[in-house]
C-alpha cells in the first residue's frame, strides 16, 4: 500500500500491527519511514523515538533519525549517526543505506553527496563507508553480501545484527524455534538474506512458529529478488526479460503508461514475446483502452492459443464491449487458469449466461464467482436472476450485500481520493 501512496490504508494496518502481539521488530520505524516519504517530519521523528523506547536499539531508528537531520540540512549529525551504526553492524548500513535518500529531495541529496565529499578529502570517514554513502547519495543503492540464544540476544538488543546471525548460523537446522526466529530477524538486518531466508523456511516447518517464518521468508525472499533483478540488469541491461520485469512492476503499481513503455521496449527486441504481449494487453486494459486490448490479445492468441489467463483477459474485454456471445469460448478456455483466478472466470460466465438468457446456469457460475466480487456487481448480477427464477428471499439477502460492498467501495473511493495528494515514491 505504501509503495503505491496508499499511506492512509497503509497507516491504518500498520497501527494494527503495532498493536497485535507478539509483533515483528521495527515496525515505529518502519512507520517512520513512510511518514518521511509523505514529509511529515514531526511524526517521522516520532515513530522513530517510540522504536528506540520500544526496543532499545533497532538500528533502523537511528538511521531514520540521521535521515532527518538530512532533511533539516544538519549533515554532520546524520553522519555521526551513521558512523555510529557502521562502527556497530556494517552489515546493517550496507543493506538499509538507501532509506538515508529514498524520497529525499535532489537539492538535499546533492548536498548530503558534497559534504561526504569534503569529509573523505578530511579522512574524516572511512574509505568504504565512504563509497557506499556516495554511491547510494547518488542514486544508486548497493546491495550487502555480506552459541546459544543468550549469547545471541545481547548484540540484537545492542543493534550488532551480524554478531548476532553469526553466533546462531552454525548448526541451523538443529535450533530451537526462538533461535530460529532470532536468526532470521538478525540476519536480515544485517543484509545476509539468503541466511534469513534459510532460517525462516526452516522455522515455518515448525508449527507453534509458522507465521513467524512465513513473515521472514516473505521480507528476505523480496530481498532476493530485487538483488537478483539487479544482478540481472547488470548482465543484460537491454534485454527483452529486463524490461518484461520493469512492465511487471509498474502495472503492480497500477502505472499502466510506464508498463506499456516497458513492454513496447521488450517487443521491439522480441516481436513474439509472449510475456510482453500478454503484460502489454493488461497494461492497455488497465488503462481502459479495450481496442488495444483486444488487438494485442489477439496477436498473442496467434502464438499461445489455448493460454489460460490470455484467453481470460480476451473474453473480459470482450464483455466490457457487450459482445457477450464472442466472450464466451473463451472464457471456457479460461477455466484452466490458476485457482486463484477462477472465481472471476466464474463471474465472467455467469455474466455471459445472464446476458443470453440462461438464469439457471448464470446462477450456478455467479454464485461461484462471489469470492471476486469487490464492488457488489457479482451479488447485484446474482439478484437479478434470483429475481427472475422467483426466488425472492434470495435476491433481498443478495441486496443487501450489495449495499454492504457498495458503502465499503465509497469509503475506499474517499480514502483514494485523500492519498491521492500525497506524493508517490520513485521508481522501481
């Protein structure tokens, strides 16, 4: 939600999450954070003084609090706080390093930059403190690669997450659930995410700590793959897969124009590409343009014919243009997509049946359909032919789901319209 400047959403479950118990570490200052994308310094400043009262010496407060004094142009401040943190964990700057600039405007990130300059000429920072501070102040974030629990918990709680991962690596198979849990935390704080990753996958093996593995594998997994992409990009900059993966990200975010760029970029290189094709007609049916839509669809329809999710999409956009009849062969074939889809290819159907005039089978797939429905037009559809087949207790009770949905889309719209004035995050 964050990474789409959803913050108002984005603000309500983090404050949910601070509430449960127990809770994953860091997260005032991960609320900091988002409060400073949105240049609210007084809460940022905040969030970050509630982590340190909280837990004592969660490294990514400090640097939160070094961002600040970035923002207010105290650069030597910021500096020592970082300095402080490399002397600590060197781990945990090489792998957070970039919250120092992430949304920071150009003026203060220039600034930052030629202070590091001057205190290099000085020697008053270290070489590769040095590089990675500049390196990251200049837009390009580098990527870290980087006993007994007792002896663990003492540099966690002083913010020494290598010390920490390192004195619980050995034997990690055979360690306890809570030393599981303490060497994925420690070691994706410190950068080393493969670490946190294998840590984490063994821990969700264990079911009193599942969820807690889960959480973990999820954060360093992500971890992974961006250092993966990156390494990526780095051997094949101009690839078609490159941009395929930049066009992913973007239609994620809903920024529909900048994925069709990426994918336009990718058919360029490979005309046939049936990822880029297929990414390209989501891209122009996100944006609304169902003749583009349903233009590119057929051109990957050509190469990949029997293609679930293709075929799903085609029948969509076919629907949205009322040619009902056309829609329907393929979403037979849609069927066959992921599970997890076919609650919408049931809607599709149900749909179709309802708009040709059979409500006995339009009921069977929209009743199928209801776990997609997010705006009541599934429950609304669904009403219509309960009405139709003279059953009115159940088109009433659909109604009523309607209206139910219907007042949770509007104070959604409210909430979308409000975010909408808050500024968006740089690029993936």
């Amino acid at each position: 939600m964050a990474r789409q400047s959803r913050y108002i959403e984005a603000t309500d479950s983090l404050k949910k999450a601070i509430a449960a118990r127990p809770q994953p570490p860091c997260l005032h200052a991960e609320f900091g954070f988002m409060y400073l994308n949105q240049q609210k310094l007084e809460d940022a400043e905040s969030e970050f003084k509630a982590e340190r009262q909280a837990n004592g010496g969660c490294g990514i407060a400090a640097l939160g609090e070094a961002r600040l004094h970035v923002e207010e142009g105290n650069n030597p401040e910021a500096l020592a706080l970082v300095q402080g943190l490399w002397k600590q964990d060197p781990g945990l700057v090489r792998a957070t390093a970039s919250l120092l600039v992430e949304g920071l405007s150009q003026s203060r990130a220039a600034s930052f930059a030629e202070f590091l300059a001057q205190e290099h000429a000085s020697g008053e920072i270290e070489i590769d403190l040095y590089q990675l501070l500049y390196v990251v102040s200049a837009g390009r974030p580098e990527s870290s690669e980087a006993a007994s629990r007792d002896s663990a918990e003492k540099p966690y709680a002083a913010g020494r997450y290598g010390q920490c991962a390192a004195t619980l690596e050995e034997n990690l198979p055979k360690r306890s659930e809570s030393e599981l849990l303490l060497l994925s935390a420690c070691a994706y704080f410190s950068g080393d995410y493969a670490l946190a990753s294998s840590a984490s996958d063994a821990l969700s093996t264990r079911p009193a700590h599942s969820l807690g593995g889960l959480y973990w594998s999820i954060k360093a997994d992500e971890m992974l793959a961006l250092q993966a992409l990156a390494h990526f990009e780095q051997m094949a900059p101009n690839s078609a897969p490159s941009h395929i993966l930049l066009g992913d990200m973007y239609r994620q975010r809903q920024r529909y124009d900048d994925a069709q760029t990426q994918y336009k970029l990718a058919l360029e290189i490979s005309p046939a590409d049936h990822a880029a094709l297929l990414g390209l007609a989501y891209a122009y049916y996100g944006n609304a343009n169902i003749d583009a839509t349903i233009a590119t669809a057929k051109s990957a329809l050509v190469g990949s014919p029997s293609d679930p999710e293709l075929n799903l999409l085609m029948g969509e956009a076919l629907i949205s243009r009322h040619g009902f009849a056309g829609a329907e062969p393929f979403l037979q074939k849609g069927l066959a997509a992921k599970p997890q889809m076919l609650p919408h290819v049931h809607a599709l159907l149900g749909t179709v049946y309802a708009e040709t005039g059979r409500t006995q089978d339009a009921i069977a797939q929209l009743e199928m359909g209801l776990a997609a429905d997010r705006d009541g037009s599934t429950y609304y559809k669904l009403a219509r032919m309960y009405r139709k087949a003279g059953d009115t207790k159940r088109a009433d009770a659909a109604m009523q789901q309607v209206k139910l949905l219907e007042q949770q889309r509007r104070k959604g719209a409210v909430i979308a319209l409000e975010d909408s004035g808050q500024p968006a995050e740089g690029d993936p």
